[in-house]
C-alpha cells in the first residue's frame, strides 16, 4: 500500500498548505455596500467637477 500511505501523504501537505495560507492572509476585509458607495460618490463628484471644468471654459 506505498501508493495509497504516499496519496494521503500528498492530501496531507495540500492540506497544511492551505492552512497556513489562510491562517497567513492579512487581507482587510471589505464591506462591498460601504465600497460601492464610496465609488459612487468620488464618480458623483468627478461629473460635477468636469462640468465646471467644461462649462468654466466657455463663459
């Protein structure tokens, strides 16, 4: 049975590999809804900018 103890052998290291990879993810977690938000507000404020901008120029 080398095949099958080498198999879970395997599995094992696959295992605590991505183990520490999470336990090693410093990553902040994100709150999509408060994101999204901001995005539309800095996107709100960009219009509102190239408006003056544009419309400044043809006074």
């Amino acid at each position: 049975m080398p095949n099958a103890d080498n198999k879970k052998e395997t599995e094992r290291s696959a295992l605590h590999a991505t183990i520490w990879r999470i336990a090693n993810d410093t990553r902040e977690a994100v709150d999509i809804t408060q994101l999204n938000a901001r995005i539309a507000e800095i996107v709100t404020r960009e219009n509102v900018l190239r408006t003056e901008i544009e419309g400044g120029g043809n006074s």
